[in-house]
C-alpha cells in the first residue's frame, strides 16, 4: 500500500502521471540557504519500477515499427518545448542547485540541451551512427539497431544537459530508437519532473508511444541493482559517484547487462618550467578560472596541478593561492556535496598534502566551503599516488611538485585513468623534448589530451571524447558526449547473411532512407544507391 500523502508529486509511467507505490519521500534541498524546499517526491517501490519496465517493453517493440523519422520528430519537438520552457526551467534547477541563472542556465545549458537533442534528431534520421554497412559479394549486410529499454540515471551538476530526461544519455538512448526510463538526481527532483512534463507533450503530439519516456524519482538501493540488472533493460547510463557506480556495474555485470558508468576524474594539468617563465601570470589566470567556474562541480574541472620545482612554479603557487584566498567561494550543489568536499580534503591532509588556502567547516546558512588548496611533493605523491589522487569534487585543487622532469613523468605514470589530461608548454617550442615525455606518459591515462588550455569546456562535437580509462568511465571505449559517438553505447549490432530485399532494414536496402545517409559499401563510404 501507497504510503505517498497527496501532496508528494507523482510518477510517470506507461504515459500516466499517478501516485507512486512509495516507500517513504524525500525533498531537494536550496543551497542558497540550506533549507528543504516543500515539493516532496516520492522513493518508489519495486512496483513502480516493474510496472515502467513492461510498459518499456512495450514502447521498445512499438518504436522498432515507427522506425528513425517519427523518432527524429519527437526529439525536435521536445527540443523545441524545452527552449520555450526556459524562464520556467531555469527557475526551478536554480531553486534545487544554486547553479547561477545567467550565463550557467540559461545562456550555456539550456541552449546546449536542446540543440544536442536536434543533433541526436539528424543522427537517427540519416542512420549514419547506426554504421550500415554492406557486402555485395557475400549478401552480408549489417547495423547496429535499437537495444531495449535504457535507464538512465542523471548526475547533480547538470540538471539541463545530463539530466535522466533530457540530457546526452537520454538523447542517445532515444535516437539509437530505445525507450527511457529516468531515474532523476535527488538534488533536482522538480526540474527533472518539469522535463518528463514536456517530454510526454512532445510524445503525444508527434505519435510515439506514451511510455517512450518514463520517470521515478528515487529508488532503495537494493531496487536501484534490481533494475540495472533486469532481463527486461537493454543497457543503462550512469553518472555520480564511484562506490553506487561500481555498486549499480556489479549488479548490471552479473547479469551480463551493458552499464556505462561516468565516476571519477582528477583531470591533471601538467605545466612546464619554460611555459609557467613565459606566461605564468596567464596560465594562473586561465587555471583560477576553471578551477572555481561553477564552484569547480565539474567532471572536466582541473583537481591536479602537475609541476617541476623552481623559482617560476613558486611564483605561481603563490599567485594561485593569493587569488584562491581573495576570491569568494561559491555555493555548492547540495549539504551531500559539502559534506563530501570537506571529508576529501581532509583525508588528502591525513595523506600529508599541505593545505594552503581554505579547508575547515562547511558553512551552515548556505552549501559553501571555502576556496582550498593543497600541495604536495613528487616523493610524497609516489608514496601514495591512490591516496593522493581522492576526487575533491568542489572547488579545490592539490598541486603536485616534482623534483625534475624524470619524477614528474614517474608521477604521471602512476595516475589512474582520468577525463581529461593537459600540458601546457613553451610557445617557442623549446620544450619539445619534455613535452614528448610527458605526453608518452599522459596520453594512456586520459580520454581526451589537451593542449595549452584547461580542461573545463566539453563541446558538444562529433569529434568529441568525454569518457576515459578507469575510473573515469566504466570503458575507455566510448564517450558521453558527441554524435553519432554517444549513439552507439546503445546500439545492437545485427548482421543480416542472404536476406531478400524486402525484409532488410530499411538503412541496408538498395536505396538508402536519405540523401545524407552515408554507407560502407564494398569497403567504400558512399550515399549512392546500390545498383
């Protein structure tokens, strides 16, 4: 029996907004003023969850008959309702977040949104991620093609473009032509309902099965490894914390299920003597401005400064904590956030790092810590390279200082997989030598290597990679954000031997379904038609 009062918002499932089967309810907190906000949301029973996989189940097998167009359509049509929506949403999320209005919200998130759901749109409507490709000798043809129904489980920190129902594992889910069930983050129960709401306006207006997006709230943890772990789930995505990561993998890998974990990344920048002589007021410049952009509550944000000792780096040091001092901190996503900053740079100061700038209390009118810096030796780091690597995920930085390049390369070789990884260099060149070095070093640790600039951006490209070695990811093998790329997490390969005609999908007929679509046929990309 439903222990929900009446005034705890409702699920969605099989296209209905109802009262959940709930175990118990839980409220978004306001970190401006760490105070609970008054919507309650409901923690479903197993029940829900059973119920939004059948209905899954069968929104997959009627989204199969629909085909690529219908889908595109709807994915435009929710990105158009989500742009129309925006004082709305950009309201609520900063209620729940804090995250700033402008330019976070509603000039940078919103608008990503919405335009990787229409990048997502074309990618289905041609079919190019889905890689057909044909053999006209054998009368082999395949594809990847819908897996089954996705659960999606959205992280704090971006509740517009990561969100369960409306970010970039939702878009891709839907354009590989699966259905989603969303588990919302608990830091943003209320935006994600507002983007279920418009969700099932777009479905209804544009054809699709009503339960083609679903939505709960919270689980129980047991009921969180039973779902990712059901015959019924095709796959599911995941971005938060290492432990329920590797807690939801564990279930999903026993029952042989595709799970794709975002968990933790230090993202190192690693700066050289001749770049920091060159332009050291720069590079401080540039790191101070990534490193606390957001309250530094990024995936990308760059906790690891990576240096060789001297007189230039103890220049920089200084002007990094001058400016970590001075400036203000920021407000942090939830009491959770807080809680787990604090206890990071705690134990990274029982590791030995020396704390700079900021440590001590969280504050209590408002989710804050402040600014925090810690340094540390090369020596020191090789002595305990895991402990030393703890994400302070907030806005706080450890720096690691070498003796001389051969340490700082040793360093490097014992860092765990990450995001991100940037070396910053001479613009002269003079340092070529030490940047072969450290790249050789960095490049096998990191999924995306950048130069010369910090890590905190992720655009959304084709070219893009936002995934990376353990524990960055689940598997080092695709990435979170960029099209067709982040299609093919859920995609089913199918090869097709003899098949007439009339009964291949219609990507691997003779005629292929656009002008756009491109094919590999007989070892050549082509949109030709087949003769």
């Amino acid at each position: 029996m439903s222990i929900a009062s009446p005034a705890t918002h409702p699920v969605l499932i099989a296209g209905t907004w109802r009262e959940a089967n709930a175990e118990s309810t839980f409220q978004a907190t306001d970190p401006n003023r760490n105070e609970k906000l008054d919507a309650a949301f409901p923690v479903s029973s197993w029940k829900d969850c059973d119920e939004a996989l059948d209905a899954a189940v069968e929104a997959a097998a009627e989204l199969r008959k629909l085909g690529p167009a219908k889908i595109a359509d709807f994915m435009e049509a929710y990105a158009d309702k989500i742009d129309a929506a925006k004082d709305q949403l950009v309201e609520t999320a900063f209620a729940e977040t804090g995250l700033a209005r402008s330019p976070r919200l509603a000039d940078v998130e919103l608008p990503r949104t919405s335009n990787q759901l229409r990048a997502a749109a074309k990618a289905c409507r041609t079919g190019n991620w889905a890689m057909p490709t044909i053999d006209t000798q054998t009368g082999i043809r395949s594809c990847l093609g819908p897996l089954g129904p996705v659960c999606v489980f959205g992280p704090n920190n971006f509740p517009f473009a990561f969100g369960s129902v409306s970010g970039g594992d939702f878009a891709a889910a839907i354009a590989a032509g699966n259905p989603v069930i969303g588990k919302a983050n608990s830091s943003h129960p209320d935006t994600t309902r507002l983007f279920a709401e418009l969700a099932l306006e777009a479905l209804t207006e544009t054809g699709l099965p009503a339960a083609t997006v679903q939505l709960i709230y919270r689980t129980s943890h047991a009921d969180g490894e039973k779902l990712v772990s059901d015959p019924r789930i095709g796959a599911t995505g995941y971005t938060g914390s290492r432990g329920a990561g590797l807690t939801l993998k564990s279930a999903a890998d026993k029952a042989g299920k595709p799970i794709y974990l975002e968990l933790s990344s230090v993202n190192p920048v690693v700066i050289t003597p001749a770049a920091l002589e060159e332009r050291g007021d720069a590079i401080v410049d540039e790191f101070i401005t990534s490193v606390l952009m957001g309250t530094g509550q990024f995936c990308t944000n760059p906790g690891m400064v990576m240096l060789v000792k001297g007189e230039a780096t103890d220049k920089f040091i200084a002007a990094v904590n001058e400016r970590f001092t001075a400036a203000p901190a920021g407000t942090l996503l939830s009491p959770a956030v807080a809680s787990s900053l604090g206890k990071s740079i705690e134990q990274l100061v029982g590791f030995g790092a020396e704390l700079l700038a900021g440590g001590g209390e969280a504050e209590t009118d408002r989710c804050a810590m402040a600014n925090t810096l810690l340094k540390t030796s090369g020596t020191d780091f090789l002595g305990n390279p895991e402990g030393f690597q703890t994400e302070a995920f907030g806005n706080a930085s450890l720096i690691v200082v070498a003796d001389n390049l051969d340490q700082l390369c040793e360093s490097i070789r014992h860092l765990e997989g990450n995001l991100t990884g940037c070396v910053y260099t001479s613009t002269n060149g003079g340092d070529e030598d030490a940047y072969s070095q450290i790249a050789f070093e960095l490049e096998p640790k990191v999924g995306r290597m950048l130069n010369d600039k910090m890590p905190t951006g992720v655009a959304v490209s084709a070219a893009m990679n936002h995934g990376g070695p353990y524990p960055a990811t689940g598997h080092p093998g695709f990435t979170a954000v960029g099209v067709p790329g982040s299609l093919i997490r859920f995609g089913k390969l199918t090869s097709f031997d003899n098949v007439r005609e009339s009964r291949l999908p219609v990507l691997l007929q003779s005629t292929p379904p656009t002008a756009d679509t491109w094919r590999l046929v007989d070892g050549a990309w082509t949109k030709d038609a087949i003769s």
